[in-house]
C-alpha cells in the first residue's frame, strides 16, 4: 500500500437505487381540526339531548340519528390528529401507498383514513463490538468502531430496507472488516497507509465506504472513529518486540547520524585552524575515539598512552 492509494468506485458496493424518496405530506394545523372537531362533538351531543326532550316522535329520531351521525363523525375526523415531536417524523401511508412524511414539530391533522408511523431523525451512535480480523499482511487485530449518524430520508429508511437499524449495524461491521483487511496495522514500506500511523486517512476512507453502504436505507452518517485498534493478544507480544527493535534501531541511526556530523565539524575545525597536523592514521584514531564515546550507552573509559600513537 502506499500513500496514494484511494478508495476507488469500484472498491466501494453497488447498492440498489431507491424507488421511493421522502416528499412531505399534506397536512394542516392540529389547532383547528381540534377545535372543529370538539364543536362537531358538541354540536351532536346538543342534537341528541334535543331530540331525547322532543315530543314529536319522527323529530326526535331524526335529531338523534343525526346526532349520532356528527359525534361519529367528529370523532373519526379527530383520529388523523398527530403530536409530532422535535427531531421526530411520520411517515404516512394510505391504502398501502406512501402519501408523504411529516417533519413539522406540534400538533398536526392528515387524512384520518391514513396510518402513520414514528420514525427518529435525531443523530444516534452506532459502536461496534470488538472484531478480529486479518490485516493486509494477515495478522489478526482487534479493532472497533463507532459510528455517528442519522434518518436523512424517512421514506427509504422505512420502505427501501427491512430494519434500519440492523442494517446500519450489519453494514456498519461489513466496512470496518474491509477496510481493516485492505491496511495493514503498521506499514513495513516507508510512506505506506497503516491503520495505526494514518488514522485520519483511514477513517475518512470508513466514511465514505460507510456512506456507500446505508445511502440505500437514507442515513446520513455524519462521522466515525477507531475507538479499539490493537493486536491480537496471541501475537502481542512478538509484535511489540518488533516495534521496540523498530525504535531501537531508529534511535542508533539518529545518534550516528549526529556523532558523524559532530565528528566532521571537530575535524574540520582542527584542520582549519592548524592546532595539530594530522595525518590519516591520527584522523582515523581520533574518528574511532570520537565515535565510541559519542555513541557508545555507557561512558566512555580513558585509557592513558604513556608513549606515542606509533609507539
């Protein structure tokens, strides 16, 4: 893997286009279907209770009767008053058929003859439980996600799908596993995308396959993070060998590319200046002594010369 790798259109799945998208349905204010509907409540009872003291017998049935009537009828036509919260929907079918969703909050009248339910398009979490998986080079991790996201299309999520909610679950732990098998945890090559040195990269990549998968359902995810990534426990411990021999090695070559240039500078400065004339075999041997202290975990031991350094 290197740094330029995308996710491409063809890595990503080809879901289903939508056959039906959310429109808002018709409706009118609950204030004043209420306030009709009590008067035609009231309106038949008073019919009832003047037809119950009339003395005509063919008058008093059919008060009664009419009565009867405009009390069923204010009361059926009071069944298609809904109480729509904030950050709630409802999604109205007719015969079957979707007639629309309502996203206005309070108190609003639809056609009684409709059905209608809730749906949430407030923002919720999705976290995944712990996964173990291969990465590209096939050892087993474990890692976990969460993913923060909400209802953008009632009618897909309700039509389109059979459970929103177990298919952004079921989706949501198809696209960790595939990105985590397509990164390694930790790139060998230098500059490769590795799920531990490039989370950013990593989780813009999870969102956009993420996207892919539940725009089928109309859910907008809106963000996700690696909330878990380690090592299997199995192969834990070599692993950490290994990045401790990576950090050892890493920091020798940073002391010795320090002690080089510090050895140079000292050599040059000597030569510049004239303070002693030296030859190969005394640059060699102040190199070497330069060296072993500079690099050297402990310190360094002096060794006297009684003689000379050809002697």
């Amino acid at each position: 893997m290197t740094a330029t790798s995308t996710t491409t259109h063809e890595d990503l799945p080809d879901m289903p286009a939508p056959t039906v998208r959310e429109f808002a349905a018709g409706s009118i204010g609950g204030g004043l279907a209420l306030l009709l509907g009590l008067l035609g409540v009231l309106a038949g009872t008073g019919m009832i209770v003047a037809g119950a003291v009339s003395g005509a017998a063919a008058a008093k049935i059919a008060l009664i009767a009419a009565g009867v009537v405009a009390v069923a009828g204010a009361l059926f036509a009071m069944g298609g008053l809904n109480m729509v919260a904030p950050g709630e929907a409802r999604v109205v079918q007719l015969f079957g058929r979707y007639r629309g969703t309502i996203r206005t909050d309070g108190l609003r009248w639809v056609n009684p003859l409709t059905s209608r339910e809730k749906i949430s398009t407030r923002v919720r979490n999705h976290e995944t439980a712990v996964l173990k998986v291969n990465d590209a080079y096939g050892n087993p991790i474990e890692l976990a996600a969460v993913v923060v996201w909400k209802v953008e299309d009632t009618a897909q999520a309700l039509f389109e799908v059979d459970d929103f909610l177990e298919f952004v679950s079921t989706q949501t732990e198809a696209a960790v596993r595939h990105i985590a098998i397509e990164y390694p945890y930790d790139a060998h090559d230098e500059g490769g995308l590795s799920l531990r040195g490039n989370a950013e990269e990593i989780t813009e990549k999870l969102a956009v396959e993420l996207h892919a998968r539940v725009e089928a359902a109309g859910v907008l995810i809106i963000e996700s993070r690696f909330t878990h990534l380690a090592y299997a426990p199995e192969i834990a411990s070599a692993m950490l060998q290994r990045q401790q021999a990576g950090a050892v090695v890493a920091a020798r070559r940073l002391i010795v590319d320090g002690a080089v240039g510090m050895v140079e500078e000292a050599v040059n400065r000597i030569t510049e200046r004239d303070i002693v004339e030296l030859d190969s075999e005394r640059k060699a041997a102040m190199v070497s002594n330069l060296l072993v202290v500079l690099c050297g975990d402990r310190s360094a031991q002096p060794v006297l010369n009684t003689g000379t350094l050809y002697q």
